[in-house]
C-alpha cells in the first residue's frame, strides 16, 4: 500500500505542476483547468478505495506479514479474548480461528470447559513473552475488537488450546486463514483423544458449543441408573421398587434413585 499512495502523491504533483505551468505561460483554456482539475480529483477518489481503509479508521498499520508484534497484556478476559496496550491503547483482542466455552455470556451462561479454557488461556499468556500476529484480511471485528494469531515465546497459543481441547476451530472467514490447516489438525488429535469439550457427546458441534445436549445425556443416565418406578393414577402418586409384584406392568411416569426420593416428591408405596 505504501507504494500505491507514494505513486499515487507523484502523480498528483506531476497534475499540479502542469496546471501551474498553464497558467504561467497564459497558455491555458477552461476546458483544460476543468479536465485537469477532474483528473486530480479522481486520482484522489480512487486511491482512497486502493488503500485498505480498515487501516486509516482504526489506526493499526500492518502489511499482513508474518510479523510477530511484542505486544503488553492488560488481562485475560475469556479462553479466547485478552486486553492488551497496542500503540498506546487498550485493545480487546479476539483469537483468530478458534472458539472456546464462554465463562459469562448474558444469554448462554456459563458453559462446560469454560472455566478450564479461560484458566489454561491464562497460564499460556502469562508465561512468557506475549506477541500477536495479523492474516492479510479484516484486523478488526464489528465490536472493535483486534483479529489475530497469539503466541507466548514464539508459540501458538490457539494450537495449544485446540491440542488440549479447549477450543474448536471456528470463525473461518478468508483470507484470515493463513494457519486454518495446522489448526484443524491439532483439533483433530484432541477429538482421537477425546480431549476436553470432545468427551462430552454432540457438545462442541459447527454452529457452537450445546451444554442443553450433555444435560439431557446426564439426565437420562442418571434415570438408567434409578429403579424406582412412580406412577400417577386415580389411587394417587404411588411408586414400585423392583420388589413390587406390579412393577413390571407399571408404567414409570417419573424414575426415583432411593424411596426417600420417592417420598419426599409425594409418592407413597402400594398397599
């Protein structure tokens, strides 16, 4: 870009020089000084949509490079958002390519693994020395937030994390997908090893993370493992342990662990 906008100031001097020039030797018309003036114009008008204006708005200058920027750290806000100081300023910087647990969201709560995620987040980044790195796409999110590769001492912390299973490779949008392959292998070995959020069943999917389905899952093993049928009819709520000559015939319209259960949930036994 700084060639394009340096071609682009030679030009537009070269236009000034010949109009002044013109009108020096008195051997202009006004047909030529519009023409000129247009053309200068226009010149300015299409450099602006050359320049990658996500730059000049938000006053991060990089080239997209490989460049790994040593950056301060303000603090860890979740297992895939820290504060950092970045040109003076406090910047919330979100994780490239990857999505953890969220540990405090006001609609979904706080999710399994969160808690994990954003503690290993926080023993990775304050371990050594904290740099961040741009793709060639967006740097910045439609909460204002910084889009990066983070890394401790030369270190990826997204791989780290999908290694271990606390995150899953999420938010691919190109050309911010420089490390989308690495990425997705590192995922790959947590799954074999069912790793983290991959020991819970149908919990981290490719639109988010569902703990309603792991829930459910718990729910109904905890009912495998309770015998005790409750059953609801015209003699009441009684229920039927596998004593009971009818409780083969019963049917369970609620399962109960222990009898107490049973009792303090207002079933009583048969006569």
């Amino acid at each position: 870009m700084d060639v394009v906008l340096a071609l682009m100031f030679v030009i537009c001097g070269l236009i000034l020089w010949s109009l002044a020039r013109g009108v020096r030797k008195k051997g202009f018309t006004w047909k030529r000084v519009g023409s000129l003036f247009l053309s200068f114009f226009l010149l300015i008008g299409s450099g602006f949509f050359l320049v990658d204006r996500s730059e000049l708005l938000s006053g991060i200058e990089t080239s997209g490079t490989t460049e790994q920027i040593p950056v301060e750290l303000v603090k860890v806000i979740d297992g895939d958002t820290i504060k950092i100081i970045y040109q003076g300023q406090e910047k919330n910087v979100r994780y490239l390519l990857i999505d953890t647990p969220e540990t405090n969201h006001p609609r979904l709560g706080k999710q399994p693994f969160g808690e994990e995620a954003k503690k290993r987040n926080t023993e990775l980044i304050e371990s050594g020395k904290l740099t961040i790195e741009f793709d060639v796409g967006e740097r910045v999110d439609k909460y204002g937030r910084l889009l990066a590769y983070i890394y401790v001492d030369g270190e990826s912390v997204q791989e780290k994390l999908l290694e271990e299973g606390l995150a899953r490779v999420a938010y691919v949008y190109p050309p911010n997908t420089r490390y989308l392959d690495p990425f997705e292998k590192a995922q790959k070995k947590a799954k074999k090893k069912e790793a983290g959020i991959w020991s819970l069943e149908n919990y981290a999917r490719d639109d988010g993370f569902h703990a309603e389905s792991t829930e459910a899952e718990e729910e109904t093993s905890l009912n495998e493992d309770c015998q005790i049928k409750g059953n609801i009819g015209s003699s009441g709520k009684i229920y039927h342990t596998t004593d009971s000559p009818w409780y083969e015939q019963t049917k369970a319209e609620v399962m109960f662990c222990t009898e107490e259960e049973a009792v303090e949930a207002g079933f009583r036994p048969p006569k």
